[in-house]
C-alpha cells in the first residue's frame, strides 16, 4: 500500500520542496481586518511581512475548511493511497480534532491516519519531511507510525521573539511586562513542551545573545547531530537565520540545515523577526 502525506500551511514547508516530496498542504485561512485570505493562495509571505506593522489590528487564524480536508482525503483514497495526516498541533489548533472527525466521515476511515503533531511552523514540517521518508521504506502502517512517533516524541522547537509587542497584543504577556521587555531590550526564549504548548524558557539581553542562546541550548541537549537535519525557521529574518547556522556549525558537525520561512499562520502570533530551531534530543 502506497501512503500519501497530508498537512496544513502551518508547517512552514517550502512549496518547492512539499512538491518534491510529494506532500500535499493544504491552506490555512489568516483573516486581516475583515478579510479572509489563504496561506500560500492569495497571500505570501512578502505581502504579509510588508503590511504587519501597518495592520490595526493583530491577523486572526483558524483551522482549515473541514470540506477542504474531506476532499483531499478523499481524492487521495480514489487513488488507491492511504492518507497520513499530520496537522498542527492540538494544543494549539482545532484543525487536528477536525481532522479526526474527517476521517470518521471518509468513505474508509480505516485507511486514513491522523497524526497529532505536537509542533508548528517547520518543527512540524520537518517532522512530516522525515516521516515522508519514513513512509516511502515502510513494510506496514503500524511499523511506520511507531517512527514517526519516535520522532516527533524526540523534536525540539526553541524559539526567540524579536519583540514582546505581538505576544502583549495577543494577551500572552501583560503589557507591564512587554513595556518592562521593550525598555530593557529583553528577547524571551521559548520552547515546546511535550504536549504541544509553547511556554516560556529563558530571557536574554540581546538579540545576537538569544541567537547564540538558541545554539546554546541545541548544543546542550542535541544526539548524533551528524546524523540529523536542523531546522530552521524564520519570520522576515533571514539574515539572522543564517547567523544562526553559522553559529550551529561551529560547535556541530550535522548532516544539513534547512531554512523556512514562518508562515502567516504561525507569523500572526509571533510578529516579524522570530527565528526558531529544530533539531532531535
């Protein structure tokens, strides 16, 4: 049995290398001061980064149209393939839950396979990646899945904000403490937790601390960084992204560093200038 992959925008894949791959994304809906637009469809990173600080007020996302989701399974079923859905994380997202609901209204629901994954932005697309290579060797569904899952259970996402001005408006930080950030310079050091939620990890100074930060940590906690490709996104960045490699290549040898650029999802929360880091403990 062939498998085809399945995920939604807010992996972070690069187009070119999801349609290598053979990945199907499916659009997420980012709504703009009334507007509703669909990642990668009638709105681009440029366009989006270009305009955020003139928006009046912070985007609005949501989960991906169920009939849209239904319909991919579906064609991919009428293909002969099993569907291997991985979405943004439940914690998160709402999308993994409809994604299961999908599947239980699918003409074979035994041959869909929905994954929770824990992650967002290319954290989650890198683990689709590997799981797309994972599928291609596979024997069996259950020998498959117990991969993927090793995978996900040992990706790290440790994420520094240029700014704590987009994490105030969002409600995520009171305003006193994103004036006391702003006035100090301080840049937040997140992480995912386990269960899929983003929480806070360290602070630092500077940007150029955080960055070393970031490798920092990776350099802490990372296996066989030979073996592994790094991940690394950013949102309108990408000078600091490479910073970032850089710094990562100086304390590792690893097999590659792939760089992303955060969507507009993703990017509706975090603003301008993140720069996140993925690797396996």
């Amino acid at each position: 049995m062939s498998y085809t992959l399945v995920v939604d925008s807010a992996s972070d894949i690069p187009h070119d290398r999801a349609r290598a791959a053979g990945i199907v994304t499916v659009p997420m809906p980012v709504n703009i001061e009334g507007k509703t637009y669909l990642e990668g469809v009638n709105l681009t990173t440029k366009e989006f980064y270009a305009q955020f600080t003139s928006f009046k007020e912070l985007p609005k996302t949501s989960q991906p149209n169920p009939a849209t989701l239904l319909e991919e399974y579906e064609k991919i079923l009428s293909e002969g393939n099993e569907v291997v859905a991985i979405h943004l994380s439940s914690a998160l997202s709402s999308t993994f839950a409809t994604a299961q609901l999908m599947r239980d209204n699918s003409s074979a629901p035994e041959r869909v396979h929905i994954i929770d994954s824990l992650g967002a932005s290319f954290g989650y697309g890198l683990l689709a990646l590997l799981a797309q290579e994972i599928l291609a060797k596979a024997d069996s569904w259950d020998e498959a899945e117990a991969k993927i899952i090793t995978i996900r259970q040992n990706m790290r996402y440790v994420i520094t904000l240029d700014t704590l001005e987009y994490l105030v408006k969002g409600g995520r930080v009171s305003k006193p403490a994103g004036f006391i950030g702003g006035l100090l310079d301080v840049k937040p050091i997140l992480h995912m937790t386990p269960d899929g939620r983003l929480e806070p990890y360290a602070k630092v100074r500077s940007r150029r601390a955080a960055i070393r930060k970031l490798a920092e940590v990776m350099k802490n906690e990372i296996t066989h960084p030979e073996q592994q490709v790094i991940g690394i996104s950013h949102s309108d960045c990408l000078k600091d992204a490479h910073l970032l490699a850089d710094e990562i290549r100086q304390l590792h040898t690893v097999k590659d560093i792939w760089i992303s650029e955060i969507g507009c999802v993703v990017g509706s929360h975090t603003g301008p200038g993140t720069l996140a880091l993925f690797y396996q403990t």
